[in-house]
C-alpha cells in the first residue's frame, strides 16, 4: 500500500511543479505531461502487484534452500 501513496504524492508534487512552470495551458496543451503523472501512479500499483505475486515464490524457494528471507517484508 505505501508503494500506492508514494506514486500518489510523487505524481501530485509532479502535478504541481508542472502546474508552476507550465501554467494550466500547458497542462491542458502538452499531453506528456498527463502520461508522466498518470504513469507515477501507474508504476506504484505495477510495483505492488508484482510484490504480491512474486513475495510467495521466492520466499518458498529462500526457505526451501535454507537461506534467511528476513530481509523481506512478507517472509515473516
């Protein structure tokens, strides 16, 4: 969930910055400035999704091989 927020409050700050240089023509002008907000958002959901999918196997396959798997958050 943190990984959501995070790509939440970076894409906002984004929003802003291009808010202060840009003006709100350039924000409705220049369609890049969309695809890098809304791609913020995007990669923080992308990373979640693939830390639930992949967590499971490599801490089965840690544990299968006697290695400590501590050092991730879902191992425990």
């Amino acid at each position: 969930m943190v990984k959501i927020i995070v790509g939440y409050v970076l894409a906002t700050l984004y929003g802003m910055g291009a808010f202060l240089v840009v003006g709100y023509e350039g924000l409705v002008s220049i369609p890049q400035v969309n695809v890098v907000f809304w791609g913020l958002i995007a990669s923080g959901f992308v990373i979640q999704i693939l830390e639930l999918a992949l967590c499971k196997p490599v801490c089965r396959v840690l544990t299968n091989n006697h290695l400590s798997a501590r050092w991730m958050s879902c191992c425990h």
